[in-house]
C-alpha cells in the first residue's frame, strides 16, 4: 500500500473517502477499478491539499450470491472469499491505490459494530418480525415488489428475479420517508450529480415500504442478532462497514469521532442503497447520515454494462502490465464524464495513451531533458526574469485542476493540464531554442527559455501527481524538484521553485508510445475482454438530413427551401445559444457522418450528436469552443439522446464547416447573441 503523509496537519476539516465494498464472487473488472481510482484520485488531491484524509476499500463477502458462488466452484464461501479478497489487494496494490484501510465484512470487527448499530435501531423501536413475500434478485440482493418487475427481470438491472417468501424482520424504512425528503432539501449536495439527486427524491417521494432485513431460507451471512435460525440482510451488514471500518461499536471509536461522516463513492446503480437505506438506518439509530453520496456512470461496451453476470468484462490487469498503472489510471480518469456512462475500448485507450502521455506530454518532457543536457551539460540554468505569460498559463491550469478536482470535474481538471501541456510545447516551436543554441548572443534567452519550460514541467507533474502518481514522481525529479511530489502543497500556487543548479535526470521515456497496429492485432488473438453479451442499440438510424440536431449535408434531392420569415428580436431570443468546450468526441458506430460530442456548456457537460464526422476526426475537436444551441428539445440518434445542436455553416455540397469563437480564450458557457 503506497501512502503519502499529510503535509499541511490540520489545514481543513478531516475527510473520509470511501469505495463501496466490492462482491467475492469473481474477479474485480475495470468497473471495480474505476470507483477504487476515483476515489484514490480524490484522496490523494485532498492529502495534496493540505486535507486529513482517510481512504477506505474493502470486500462485501456474505449473502446468497456469494455463498451461490462458492457452490459452483465447490468451495466454501470463506475460502472463494478469501481467494478473491487476495486478487483485489493485489490489483490494488499494482494500481497503487493508497487506502488506509480495507474493510471485510467476515472480520470479527466488523460483526461487532454491525451488532451496535442494530441494537441501536432496535432499541428505537425501528424493527419488527413479519413474513415477506415478493420478489428477489440475487444479483443485485435487493427485494422488488410485484409490480416493478419486468417479465421476471429486476427493474435495475435486468436479471432474473426469484419468487420468494419467508419469515422475517423488518426495518421500518416508511417511517423515514419524510426524514429524508428534509434531508435532500436541507442538503442539496447530499447526492451528486444533481440529475441522480432528482431520481433519488422521486423515488423516495412515490413513498417507501418497510425493508425485510433478514433472510432464512439460506446460511452464508452473519447471524440475525435477536434469531440464529434467520442471517442479516447482506445490505444492511454491507453498508454498516462505512463505520465499522472506524471502530463504530467499540468502547473508544476515535476515528469515528474524528472522520464520520464520509463521502461515498459509488457506481449508480447502488445509490438507491446508499442514499435511502443507509441514511435511514443511521437516522433511525441516531447517527449522522453520510457527508455526500458520489454516484459515476457505467463504463459500457457497445451500451452494454460491463458486468460479472452479463458479460463484456475487461480485466484490468493486461492494461496494466502492458501499459502501466498509470496509463489506466489517466485514461479512465480522462475517458468517462464524471455521473455519466462512458465506452472502453481497446483503440479508444491507446488513443488516448499515445496523444496525451507519450506524445504530448512525454515528448515535451523528453526533448525539454535533452535540451538541457545538450546547452547546458544537464545542469537547470538560471533564469534572468520570469515569463509571465507561461506563468499565467501554469496558473490557470493550476486553477482549472484544482476547481475541477473540488467539484468532481476530474475531466475537466485533467483537460486543462493538457492545454498547458500544449502551451509548452507551442512556446518550444515558437522559440525555437535550437536556433538560439548556436548563437552565443542568445545565451540568457537560451536561460530563460530553458528554465521556463522545466518549470512548466514541475507544475504538471505536481498536478498530475494524484493521478499518475509514479510518472509523476518520475517527471518531477528528473526536472529537479526537490523531495517527494506527493508532498508539495497543492493548496498555494508557486511558480518558480526549481532552484538552478539542479541536475536534471535523464532516463527512460516516462510513456513509449504504444503501437497501435501491433497491439489491436495481439488483442484480437488474446482478447482483454470476454466476449460481450450485448445488448444491441435498438433505436433506428435517423433518416438523411431529418434530424434536428445533426446539422450536415441536405439530402441530394432536397428542393431549395424557401427564404424562412421575418422574425422578431423576441423570437431569435428565445433560441439559447451558448458557447461550449468540447471534452470529447468520438465516432458514433456504424453511423458514418455522425460525431458523439461530450461539451461543458458552462453550467453542465451535455451530449451533442452531430452529422459533422466526414469533415472533422474526433481529436480534432476536443479543446475546441464552439456554439451549441442550449435549449433544443433533446432529440435520440441511434440511441443516443443528443442534448442540443452545434452550429455549423455548410458549403454548396453541404460539408459542414463549425462555427467557433476568435478569441481561444472565450470560456464555455457564454451567451451568443
Ligand atoms: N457489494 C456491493 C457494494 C456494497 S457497498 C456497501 C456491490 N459490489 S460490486 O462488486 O458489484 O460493485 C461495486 C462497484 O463497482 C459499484 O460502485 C459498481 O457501480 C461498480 N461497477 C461494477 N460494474 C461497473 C461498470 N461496468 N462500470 C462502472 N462501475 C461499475 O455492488
């Protein structure tokens, strides 16, 4: 377990970072790894920042799954448990996932505090005895009633749900309808993203019913405390290992004094657990609830889930001996809008891999290295003034990381130390330090030069370090940073902190850039994911040019459209246009003049669908501002619900040209009038 210090002691209230706590019954998929990084990310932003952290992962090991798991591969649940708890450290570990603890809920400790809190509820007056009756998904290990279920298929997620019924206790989750409709309102950031809070509220508002949480008709589970014959509901033992994992229960529970309540990570489609149950139990026991619940999308292939029981399953571990931890760490970062669903794809991380780590920001750190130790014998020379220019720049990076990271923008954040990454580079082709090289006349603007971009190059790997934290590392001594990187502050911005005379360290490039050809044919031999059970797109291909919001070619027939009709000043109005940031753009499958748009239209990130791909490749547009209208009723192409239209103009064959502002600096989120 890779763990950096708190180098700011008590900068901040203290912060506890959770994952959820993941199922035994196989091997974690880069779904699993995609919550754990995430929350890794944060927690070593906020130790960064100055913050006291305290970061939790564990393993969910009871309950009817599992102990059905364990059936089909003849072992007991404890020692399937124990077999994947060891392949989880393990992949944590390579990831250098930096908790502080790991939670599983087959220790003594945590049936200890599990017990505390039930009490606690039942002494409230909170559970009573009864027979349910209803449908069970075994998958999810959730309760659904009859009508919620889908031709014997769970609401959630579509698995196979089991008539069951059997005795019985119950929480009186009724009860605490209201107490947590005040909480949503009283805490509107008690759920994030905002659009996952409103489903939360509505379907706490459409009412709830009580919560069977006991089972009898199977063994694998911790003993119901007040009846041995009946096990814990595996949800109500789960979620207990937020505090239990901080001593909840015992006499002293100093870290639950110091650290409750926590922040939980978690994919959405368990927040319904996190953000109705949990809070519930806790208020019924007199707790806190939760500080936040954090809900992220769906990584999807061919929008499909990827999932143990449906198939589609990437497994980290090639990406991660092929590539490098960090490699994947930054591409699910930088690939999935934080709350929204994102595709994996083998050409889509190389992509990525080579434009943004090998080329961009390796070459730059690459030939920068060779500068100095070609003009300067690989000592860092001292500058005679500060470029405030490329200051201001490092700054604004600085910013946008540090807001975005604040606000779970870590796309976003990721986006301007990348423009950065480009300014550096620019500055490099417009100085053109190898001319200046072989004029001694030019020596002190050589300095400057030299020294700017190495110091550049300091800040990224700072700012980077929560996500590649050993390039980082790597990077920021081999520009000659002083002592550890994850131990800069990254709550004040400093520019100008490499001391001249620092040796630089020339080693390995920090990314090879990946061969694309060679490694999609390897991977077709030896696929890094099963063969997907694939849900396929149903909805139609829109008819040529009759989309609203594809702009694009006209049909060849279409007769010339008459001149459109005067219009008032109140009417233009009334069309928001607002200017965007492109985040991401990708090919839409087999639709070939259609571009998937990822855009921050300054208040929110929306999905653009656009019939722009014959003139422009993705890569081409990301970074990129352009003009969207805001409030264009939400239209769906082939399956995809585009959430407004970009503005293009077209030639006389009907290509599409973008329309984009003058000015580069002009943020997302303007009006256009
Ligand atoms: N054991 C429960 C959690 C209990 S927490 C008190 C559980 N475990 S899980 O192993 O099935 O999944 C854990 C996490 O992995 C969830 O946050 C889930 O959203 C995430 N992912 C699993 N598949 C995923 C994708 N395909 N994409 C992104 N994350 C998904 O649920």
């Amino acid at each position: 377990m890779t763990r950096t210090t708190d180098p700011h002691e008590g900068a901040g209230p203290p912060i506890y970072l959770t994952t959820p706590i993941y199922y035994v019954n196989d091997a974690p998929h880069i779904g699993h790894t995609y919550t754990t990084v995430v929350t890794d990310v944060l927690a070593r932003f906020h130790r960064m920042r100055g913050r006291d952290v305290r970061f939790l992962t564990g393993s969910d090991e009871h309950g009817q799954k599992i102990e059905r798991a364990a059936a089909t591969r003849g072992l007991a649940p404890l020692a399937l448990a124990d077999e994947m708890v060891a392949r989880y450290r393990a992949l944590w570990e390579s990831l250098g996932i930096s908790h502080d603890d790991f939670i599983r809920t087959t220790e003594p400790r945590h049936r200890r505090g599990v017990e505390a809190l039930y009490a606690r509820i039942k002494a409230r007056g909170d559970i009573y005895r009864d027979r349910y009756a209803g449908w069970y998904c075994t998958s999810c290990e959730s309760f659904y009633p009859e009508n919620q279920v889908v031709d014997g298929r769970c609401p959630d997620q579509g698995h196979k749900v089991e008539w069951t019924e059997e005795e019985s206790y119950f929480f009186r989750l009724s009860r605490y309808q209201e107490p947590l409709l005040k909480l949503y309102r009283e805490r509107p950031d008690f759920v994030f993203p905002e659009t996952r809070k409103n489903e939360v509220v509505a379907f706490v508002a459409s009412g709830l019913k009580d919560l069977s949480i006991s089972r009898s008709s199977f063994q694998w589970g911790l003993p119901f405390p007040d009846d041995p014959q009946h096990v814990l509901y595996v949800w109500f033992d789960a979620l207990s290992n937020y505090i239990t994992a901080l001593g909840y229960g015992e006499k002293q529970a100093p870290l639950y004094e110091r650290y409750w309540p926590g922040i939980h990570f978690v994919g959405k489609d368990i927040l319904r657990f996190h953000a109705v149950y949990w809070p519930a139990f806790l208020l019924a026991a007199g707790e806190p609830p939760p500080r936040q619940i954090v809900a992220h999308g769906w990584w999807l292939r061919d929008a499909a889930k990827i999932s143990k029981s449906k198939g589609g399953v990437v497994d980290p571990l090639p990406f991660i001996r092929d590539f490098g931890a960090d490699a994947l760490r930054y591409v699910l970062l930088r690939e999935m809008v934080f709350g929204q669903d994102a595709s994996f794809s083998d050409e889509a991380f190389i992509d990525r891999v080579n434009t943004d780590l090998a080329n961009d920001l390796g070459n730059l750190a690459s030939r920068t290295l060779k500068m100095i130790e070609d003009y300067r014998g690989g000592v860092l020379p001292a500058p005679h003034g500060e470029d405030a220019a490329l200051r201001d720049a490092a700054r604004a990076a600085w910013d946008g990381l540090v807001e975005g990271f604040e606000s779970y923008g870590l796309q976003t954040g990721l986006q301007r130390v990348s423009e950065f990454v480009g300014a550096l580079n620019r500055y490099i082709v417009q100085h053109e330090p190898w001319k200046l090289a072989r004029d001694p006349q030019q020596a002190a603007k050589l300095d400057d030069i030299l020294y700017s971009v190495a110091e550049g190059l300091r800040l990224v790997a700072v700012l980077l370090t929560p996500v590649i934290p050993r390039a980082a590392a790597t990077l920021h001594a081999a520009v000659g940073g002083e002592g550890e990187v994850a131990r800069v502050s990254l709550a004040t911005f400093r520019w100008g902190a490499l001391k001249p005379g620092s040796r630089i360290v020339r080693g390995q490039p920090l990314f090879p850039r990946i061969d694309k050809a060679a490694q999609l044919a390897a991977a077709r031999k030896e696929p890094r994911m099963d063969t997907p059970d694939v849900r396929k797109d149903p909805s139609p291909a829109p008819p040529a040019g009759a989309s609203s919001s594809v702009p694009g070619p006209a049909p060849a027939a279409a007769p010339a459209a008459a001149a459109p009709a005067e219009i008032s000043i109140e009417d233009f109005t009334r069309v928001e246009l607002r200017t965007a940031k492109v985040l991401q753009a990708e090919k839409v499958a087999g639709a070939d003049r259609l571009l998937k748009l990822t855009v921050d239209i300054g208040t929110e990130t929306r999905t653009i669908v656009a019939g722009i791909a014959a003139r422009y490749a993705p890569d081409a547009l990301v970074g990129r501002t352009i003009v969207v209208v805001a409030n264009l009723k939400p239209a769906k192409l082939r399956g995809i619900t585009s959430q407004g239209m970009l503005l293009a103009a077209s030639d006389a064959t009907g290509a599409p040209y973008i329309l984009t502002t003058e000015d580069p600096g002009v943020p997302a989120g303007w009006r256009v009038k």
